[in-house]
C-alpha cells in the first residue's frame, strides 16, 4: 500500500475543505509528497496524529539512510567496480588462454626433444 493510502486511511475522510485542498485524499497525497503538515487538518484526532507522524517519521528516516548509502557510493567506487570485474572475467581468461597459445608453440618442440632425449 503506498504512502498516502497509509495516510488516507487515518483522515476522518469527510472532504471538508477545510485544509483547503478539495479532498482528504488530495491532503493525504500532499502529506506524503512533504508539501504540507499533517497539523493542516483541523478535524483529525490527536491519536490519528501521533500515528501519522510515526509513520511520516519512518518514512523520512529510510529516505535519508537509503539517500546516505547512495551518496556514500562514488563515481570511483562505481568505476573501480567495473573495472575489476573487467580484468576478472574478461581480460584474464583472454589472458590466460593468450600465453598458452603463445607459448604453447614454442615449448611444445622443446618438449619433443626432451622427451625424446629422455627416452632414448
């Protein structure tokens, strides 16, 4: 359920204007955006309140610890990322399989006359 059903729901919901929007949804949906204060509406009982600011609380504490955890990641973290993720599974194996068959050519008649050597 979003937000400001959660809201909604604990508004008297008798569209009285007096808030000054046209419904209590209309208000519901501005408390959840932060264009206004839960206080704007005059009929709304004293426990309603306390549990819509817990909730608007919540809400506001998650954003700013997610908004934390996503400015704490830089650009440089992001690009050092990709970047080992890159040389693990891209350019090593390319690497790998590179100096073997470069090198696969070159020891491949030495060992022919060591091994010939050996058996003789």
């Amino acid at each position: 359920m979003t937000m400001y059903l959660k809201i909604h729901e604990l508004l008297p919901q008798t569209d009285c204007r007096k808030c000054g929007r046209n419904t209590c949804l209309a208000f519901a949906s501005e408390v959840a955006q932060r264009q206004t204060c839960v206080e704007a509406c005059p009929d709304i009982s004293d426990e309603a309140e306390r549990t819509l600011r817990s909730i608007i609380a919540a809400e506001h504490e998650m954003i700013s610890w997610l908004g934390g955890l996503i400015s704490g990641i830089s650009r440089n973290h992001v690009k050092s990322a990709l970047l080992l993720f890159r040389e693990m599974f891209i350019m090593f194996p390319i690497r790998v399989v590179g100096a073997l068959l470069f090198t696969l050519p070159i020891t491949y008649p030495f060992l022919m006359v060591v091994l010939w050597l050996y058996n003789r």
